[in-house]
C-alpha cells in the first residue's frame, strides 16, 4: 500500500468533509436560499492527519491520545536530563559552603552550568594533557644534553623529525652530504662505518664483552629478583586498590563533610605516621586535619554562634550557658554553652 503523506491526508480530510455537508444539504431537501456553503467551525490542520496510531477506539468512553512526535522526542529529553544535586562545589572553601543555600535558585543554576563546562572542559583536554605528560617525562633525562646545544625540546623533537623525513624522501645526492655531516658531527670512524657497510663484524670493546660474561652469569639472580619484584608489586597495587576503596567510602560519608578540605593534610599525617611506624586510622587522621585547619575551624565555630543566636531567644532553663560578657569568651566557651543550650531545649 503506498505511503500517505501529509499533503494527501489533509486534502483528503478536506474533500471528505465537503462531501459529507453536501450529502447532508441534499437529504435535508434545502432550497437555493440555503445552498451556501455551511461554515466550519475548525479548519482542518496538521493534527486531523488520520492516521492509525491516532485513530480513537470505538468503545465509548475511550480517551486515548498518541503523542506527536515532537512531544515524544521531548518526553525523552525529559527522562534521559540528569538529575542536578543542589549542593556547593566540592572546590569551594568551608565558609563558602556554609552560604550556598542562601544564594538566589537562578545564581546556584548558573555556578553549576559553570563547573559542569568546567568539568566537561577538563574532561575533553585530558588526551591532550596526557600526551604532553608523557612527552615532558619522554625529554627529561635528555634536559641536560639540550640545554647544553642551546636548544628547547620542541625545537629538538622537530629537527629530528625534519631530519628523519628528509632521509626518507630527499634526493639521494642530498641524503650522502647529510650523512657524511652526520658521520663528522658524532665521531664515527671511516673504518667502522666501512664494515658496517659491507657487513663485517665491527671489533668489540673489551669492556662490553666483560659485561656481557657477567650478564650471562647473574641471569638467574635477575629472574628471581624480577620474580621477588613483581610480587611485591602484586601485593601493593592489592594493598592501594583497598585503601582507595576505604578512602572512597569515608570520603561520601556526611559525617565528614569537610573531607574534600582536609585530604592533603590527611595524606601527610598518615605517610608521616607510617616512617615512624606507627599507623593511624582515616578517622584520626581526619580530626587531626580538621583541627589543624584554620579555615574549617571557622566555619565550624561560625555555624555553632549561628546555632546559638538563633537559639538565644528562647527561654534559657538548666546548666550555666557561661555567663560574663559573650565577646570576652573564648571558642571552646562557646561550644560549651551551645551543647548546653541544645541540652536544655532538648
């Protein structure tokens, strides 16, 4: 059966609707007066399609719809949108963290959009930043020798690579005078390089072939050592894959919210617990780094006054909240007098 298209579908919508108000003008035995022609009240439009997937049932009652194609392709934009957390960047400070709430939706909607394009960016360039990682560690042990000739690492990775190229597709005249500079430049003898050519055995250096007695003698020892290496290596990437499981489940637990804040002085207090040989827990090592932090400490004590300002006018009942002047007390006063305060309306 041929394909229907849209035109057709609303030319034939049309013919049959004027075809039916003429049948019916007909068996109502009108007059001239009446022949002119009824107005519609709705026009036919792209939704009178008739199709079968928006064809009705005939059981009355039955109001089933079919959604358009756009609205289909919108429902599944709809399902398919992740869901966006309300939350502060974790690379925000402690005491920024503490105000997020407080900022307007429309500004919170638009700090995420930044560190989402922020994120995204970091993720497309991570190829790139990978390739120049490992170039950069690819030159190093050859710094020396560059800087020495005057040179940088870009501009000696493409002379090589100038020189490399023009030996594959030079003229062969022009390859020799290169060659030959070559030749001068990194002190091969004629003599050598006339053996190599012809394929004779270029005499040995009397020290390489003591080395080369020596490696045949200690290739035992170096198995087993590689044996020896490789399983202590087994045992340390087993060892790192539990302790980045453990770090990975304290680091989402609320409890330590300011984990994100404190990792660097956590690593530095357990890698400094470990020389001395006396390991501490991820939890020590966090209470530790939270103390330590000047910038926590703040917004830890900031948010106990708010807890207690907002809690000051109520009626004060049971233990002493510290008394004296409040801007004479001192931070652990402070605490004190909050953990009372939320004792006593308790």
């Amino acid at each position: 059966m041929p394909e229907v298209s849209l035109r057709d579908a609303l030319e034939k919508a049309y013919d049959d609707t004027e075809r039916t108000e003429s049948a019916g003008s007909s068996e109502a035995g009108g007059s001239p007066e009446n022949t002119e022609e009824p107005v519609r009240t709705t026009a036919p439009t792209e939704k009178s399609e008739p199709t079968t997937e928006s064809v009705a049932s005939d059981e009355p009652g039955d109001k089933r719809t079919t959604d358009t194609p756009a609205e289909k392709v919108e429902k599944t934009v709809e399902a398919k949108e992740p869901e966006v957390k309300d939350r502060a960047p974790e690379s925000w400070k402690p005491a920024a963290r503490e105000f997020w709430q407080k900022l307007p939706a429309e500004a919170r909607q638009e700090i995420q959009r930044r560190e989402h394009d922020i994120n995204q960016f970091v993720q497309q360039t991570a190829a790139k930043r990978k390739i120049a990682d490992q170039f950069v560690e690819t030159v190093s042990p050859y710094m020396g020798m560059i800087q020495a000739e005057g040179g940088n690492p870009i501009s000696m990775v493409q002379d090589l690579l100038n020189t490399a190229t023009f030996l594959r597709t030079g003229p062969p005249a022009q390859k020799a005078v290169l060659i030959a500079k070559l030749v001068k430049d990194f002190g091969i003898s004629i003599q050598d390089l006339d053996s190599a050519l012809v394929g004779e055995q270029i005499p040995e250096d009397p020290n390489a072939k003591i080395m080369q007695i020596l490696d045949q003698r200690l290739a035992p020892v170096n198995q087993l050592l590689q044996r020896v290496e490789q399983g202590r290596q087994q045992q340390t990437q087993q060892e790192s894959l539990e302790m980045d499981q453990e770090i990975a489940t304290f680091a989402t637990d609320p409890k330590n919210e300011h984990f994100i804040d404190v990792k660097d002085d956590m690593a530095d207090l357990v890698e400094m617990a470990s020389k001395r040989g006396r390991p501490i827990t991820l939890k020590d090592a966090y209470d530790k780094a939270v103390a330590m932090n000047p910038e926590v400490q703040a917004a830890i004590r900031a948010r106990v006054v708010q807890k207690r300002n907002a809690g000051s006018s109520l009626p004060q009942r049971g233990p002493n909240t510290g008394g004296g002047d409040a801007s004479k007390r001192t931070a652990r006063q402070d605490i004190e007098a909050a953990f009372d305060m939320l004792a006593t309306r308790g």
